[in-house]
C-alpha cells in the first residue's frame, strides 16, 4: 500500500481477459493497463462488449480467462463488493437507482457500506449527512434530496447513477455512458465534474457514443470492436488509426 | 424515537395489555384466541423481516414454525429419555424451549438461506415451499416425536406468574411479539435495513454499493427463521396434542404471506396490523361459523388488497400523506411565485 509500491505499477492490469455468453465470444483476450491518474475513453460500436469488459473487472459478470491486478492485487475470485471496497467503482449503463429509497438513502447505501467499512473510516451520522448533501450539490440534485428516483427524470437518474459511484470515493471509476440522453450543456456539466474528480485524484474510463465529450475529456482512448481491443493510444493518433476509422466510425 | 426507548415503550404497552386483559377477561376462551393472534404478529413480523425487507418471499413458515415446536416437543420428552440412562434433569422450562427452538430454526434458516440464496425470485419461493415437504416427511417419519399419530403433551400442573396455563402462555407470545417487533424497527431504522431494501430494489446495484448481499440475506433468513422457531416453541403446550396436521397448517404459510401484504410489507407496523386484522377475523369466524371459512377470507381478503391496495394498509397510508404534502408543497411554491 505505500506510495512506493504504487507508482511502481499500473493502478489496473488486465491479461488475457475472455468472456462467453454460451456460445457467443463477447470479450477476448483483452490486455489492457491503465496508470493513476489517467482519464480513459472506452469507444466501440454498440455490442462491442464496452460494459461487458466493466461488468467483468468489477465483478457483476465473471470472466472465465484471464487475470486482473488492481494495484497490484489479483482480483480474481473476489465478489463485487469487495472489489468496491478495494476503490473500482462503476455506474451501470441503464441506471438502477434503489427505487423505494429518496435520494439521500440511495447515497447512504455506498456511504455506509464502502466507505465506513474500510479501515481506518468512521462518518459520524453528521458527516454521512453532509457528505450526501455535498454529492448531490455535484450533479444539482439537492433541491431532490428527499424524493423517490421515480420522480426523476431520466437525465436526472443518470446523474443519481454517477452520484452513487462517487459516493464510494473510489480510486478508478467506470462512468457507463452518463451523457446518453443528455443536452449539450448537460454533457459539459457532466464533463466538468468528472474533470473534477480526476483532479481530485480518481482516475476515470469514460464509455460514451458522444466523440466531442470522448475527445475533450479523454488522454488516451481504447477502441473495442467486436469484443476485442483493436486501438490503444492517444486520441488524435486513434481517431486517424485506419482500422478504427473502417470498424467504428465507417459503421 | 430511538431503539431502547421503542423497546422499553413497547414492554410497557405489552405489559399494559397483558395485565388489563389478565384482570378483566375471566373468559379462557379470549386467551386462547388473543393467543394465536399474538402468535401471528411474531410469524408476520419474522416473515416480513426475509419476505418485505430483502424481498425474498417464503413460503415455508409451516416449516420454521414446526421445527420451533417439534424441538419443544424433544425437551419436552428428554428428561425422560436421560433417565433411562440413570442422568436426571428436572422438566425443562417453556422460556429455554422458546430459546433452543429459535437456535434450532435460526440454524436451519442459515443452512436453508446457503442453499437457496443463490436463487433468484419465483425460484427461492419455490425452494421454501420444498423445505416444507422434507421437515414435515422428516417428522411424519420420526417415531421418537409421535411420527404421524402425533405427540400428547401434558402441561405443567402449575402455571408460573399465577393463572391459569393459558393466560401464561398468552403473556409469553405477547412478551414475543414485543421482541420481534422491536427487531423489526431496530432493522428498519440501522444499516443493517438499508442494505436490506438495497437489496430488495436492486441486488446487483447493492453489490456495487458494496452491500455484502450474500451475507445480508443470510442475516435475514437467520432471524427470520429463528423467529419463526420461537413462535412455534409453545404449540405443544397449547394444542397439548402435537401432530403434523396441527403444526404444519397450510394456514401458516399462507397467513404469514398474507397479514405483512394486507398491512404493507415496508414497515415495522404493517404485519402488526395485518395480524391484528386477519387474525381477529379468522378467530371471530372460527367461534361464529368454522375453522373451514379461514383460508377462505385470506383468500378474499389477499385478491382484494393485491388489486386495490398493493402496498397494504400502510400504503394506502402514506400515499395520502404524500399527496397532502405534494399540495402543500405546491401551494408554497404558487405563493413564492406570487410575492
Ligand atoms: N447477460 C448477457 N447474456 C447474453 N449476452 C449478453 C449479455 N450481456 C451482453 N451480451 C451480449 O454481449 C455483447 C456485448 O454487449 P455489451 O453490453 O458489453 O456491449 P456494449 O459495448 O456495452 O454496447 P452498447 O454501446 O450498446 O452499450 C452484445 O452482443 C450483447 O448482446
Ligand atoms: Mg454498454
């Protein structure tokens, strides 16, 4: 755990990594490492297998091939919530807010459970409380602390869904298309506060169809066609690479 | 209101009533029939802790509760049975059967909750329902309990706290429904609840949450079970003549679904009212016409709340609340807009 160890490997490392539904290959083979720090964008035609790959590296799908290092600890074999608590965190593409809990209880579930249950953390009730009030404050949900997700709009439930990632402070978040559906004045503020959270420390993998907030938010881009990695680099560089242009963007 | 203070509030309010009824029914019969009513407020209470806040629906209560009775019946039996070997204990006490039989039904919720847990929805109900078949064919086959024939207990010539049998009896469920009642709210109100209705609206969200969901049902299928058990430990003591028949009543099963669906599964409240509602019906119909007529009025009484009131009683409630609060809310904002 010491700085040391920390910048001396990639925060993820991902070998070999293959996932079938029956008969069907969704991932395979996917190598991929990302450092501390970074910001990531995860392209890749619908079905290419983009929340497949964050289904299996955080736990919610089990990958049959392959290994993961997270900092430098194998994460095989362990459940979801514990890879949670080790600092993955992920928001899920169609959001799956806690239907009968309000707004608040919906952080408090992540509060309590991830960030209380890690060592050395205790939030006092007060704390809890405010730390809710500061995430929804984030994605202008405050004025909705005490309502039901059911009186959300749909935009509104996909910042609820980012809101709740958050809320675990994790060290690597999979932000799953946050912006589909949203304004373009909606995607900027979505884009500002993920450049928040990167400055804060998190390093972020951004799935999304939308290539203007992919390029303005993204160091590195990871194309993925077909279930397997076909471009990994800088964006500019990626976004000129022939293959991509014939698999992804020529689709 | 805080958990030590509901709790001592609770005991007092049970202690009222037990002392009030004890001194103005004079009527064994009102015991006998408050008695099942106190029963099923435990039985709903410990079905709605699995069944309303994780979302898992049981049907085996039957189960649960037989185990919690058939367990009483062993200790019932043991002292005899040691003393064939020359060890002599004195009778054992209606309280430490209360406790083995939530051990022993707590136990077998674990184990039951290991093995089906990883079973979604339709698929875990069904589950219940087979754990159901293997206790009862498991007892309907054990001879040392009465197999089949059933068991005669004969109650203790003296009741503790004065009174008749019993009125002691009665005042052992209500001091159980007062437990679990206070379990209920305590979960509600902890953390250990909110991983619960995580669970209950999204499990795979819960996880990602980092609810330990696995250990949370087991949690649930444990106290709920145990409760159950403790529910069913004085049975032998009040039928006096045990048999599969008599401890594996569909009426279990179905009772404890139906009173938390009738009072609202969401919180501590509901079974109560769900209990206190269709218990008293089914007792008053049982005197006034027949035993037969229950499972039918649970029947009419669940369709019609399944279709008008799906949130129970307590639904129907807070619904209203809310909406009063959604006008005032509006009325606020009209004048804000005015000024
Ligand atoms: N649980 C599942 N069972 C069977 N097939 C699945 C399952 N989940 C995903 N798939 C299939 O795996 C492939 C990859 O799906 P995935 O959701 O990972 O794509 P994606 O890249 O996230 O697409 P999108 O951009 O539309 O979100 C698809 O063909 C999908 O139909
Ligand atoms: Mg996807």
């Amino acid at each position: 755990m010491s700085a040391a160890q920390t910048a001396a490997g990639p925060l993820l490392a991902v070998s070999g990594l293959g996932k079938r539904f029956g008969g069907f290959v969704a991932l395979e083979n996917i190598d991929l490492t990302i450092a501390e720090g970074e910001r990531v964008g995860l392209i890749g035609p619908n079905g290419s297998g983009k929340s497949t790959l964050v289904n299996c590296l955080c736990g919610t799908l089990r990958n049959e091939t392959g290994s993961v290092l997270f900092d430098g600890r194998p994460l095989d074999g362990l459940i979801a919530h514990e890879r949670t608590r080790l600092g993955l965190a992920r928001s899920f593409q169609l959001p799956k807010p806690f239907h009968t809990l309000n707004l608040i209880d919906n952080l408090r579930v992540p509060l309590l459970y991830t960030v209380n249950a890690r060592p050395g953390h205790s939030l006092s009730d007060a704390d809890v409380r405010a730390r809710c009030e500061e995430l929804l404050q984030a994605v202008a949900l405050a004025d909705k602390a005490r309502r039901l997700p059911r009186d959300l709009t749909q935009v509104e439930m996909r910042k609820l869904e980012l809101a709740r990632a958050v809320a675990t402070e994790p060290r690597l978040l999979f932000a799953d298309e946050a912006m589909a559906g949203l304004s373009p004045s909606e995607v900027e503020e979505i884009i500002a506060v993920l450049l928040r959270l990167n400055q804060q420390g998190i390093t972020i993998v951004l799935i999304e169809h939308i290539m203007r907030a992919v390029m303005s938010f993204s160091t590195r881009l990871l194309v993925l066609v077909a279930g397997q990695k076909i471009a990994d680099g800088l964006p500019q560089e990626v976004m000129r690479n022939p293959e991509v242009e014939r698999a992804y963007l020529g689709e | 209101m805080r958990t030590g203070t509901f709790l001592i509030a609770a005991a007092l309010v049970g202690l009222a009533i037990v002392v009030l009824t004890r001194i103005f029914f004079t009527n064994e019969y009102f015991f006998f029939a408050a008695y099942v009513v106190l029963q099923y407020i435990v039985l709903s209470t410990a079905w709605n802790i699995l069944g309303g806040y994780t979302g898992y629906i049981n049907f085996g209560t039957g189960a649960f509760f037989a185990i919690g009775a058939y367990s009483s019946a062993v200790l019932h039996k043991l002292p005899a049975l040691l003393k064939t070997f020359d060890i002599l204990i004195p009778a054992v006490p209606l309280p430490v059967m209360i406790v083995v039989g939530g051990i022993v039904s707590g136990i077998v919720g674990l184990g039951t909750g290991y093995l089906t847990l990883r079973l979604r929805g339709v698929f875990f109900a069904i589950a219940t329902l087979a754990l159901s078949v293997v206790v009862q064919t498991l007892i309907v086959n054990w001879d040392y309990v009465g197999g089949s024939r059933g068991i005669y207990i004969i109650r203790p010539a003296q009741a503790p706290l004065g009174g008749g049998y019993i009125q002691y009896l009665y005042t052992l469920m209500m001091a159980l429904s007062v437990i679990s009642v206070c379990i209920a709210r305590w979960i509600e109100r902890s953390r250990l609840g909110l991983g619960f209705a995580a669970i209950r609206d999204d499990e795979l969200a819960a996880e990602a949450g980092g609810v330990p969901t696995l250990r949370l049902k087991l949690i649930a299928t444990t106290l709920s079970g145990a409760l159950m058990g403790m529910a069913g430990a004085p049975l032998p003591y009040y039928v006096t003549y045990l048999d599969p028949g008599s401890s594996f009543n569909l009426a279990y099963a179905v009772n404890s679904v139906a009173m938390p669906v009738i009072g609202g599964m969401t919180s501590w409240v509901g079974p109560i009212i769900g209990a206190v509602i269709l218990g008293t019906i089914q007792q008053l119909a049982t005197v006034t016409i027949s035993s037969a007529l229950n499972l039918l009025i649970v029947g009419v009484l669940l369709i019609l709340f399944v279709i008008i009131a799906p949130n129970g009683i307590m639904g129907l409630i807070s619904a209203r609340q809310r909406r009063r609060a959604a006008i005032i809310e509006a009325a606020v904002q009209q004048r804000q807009a005015a000024a």
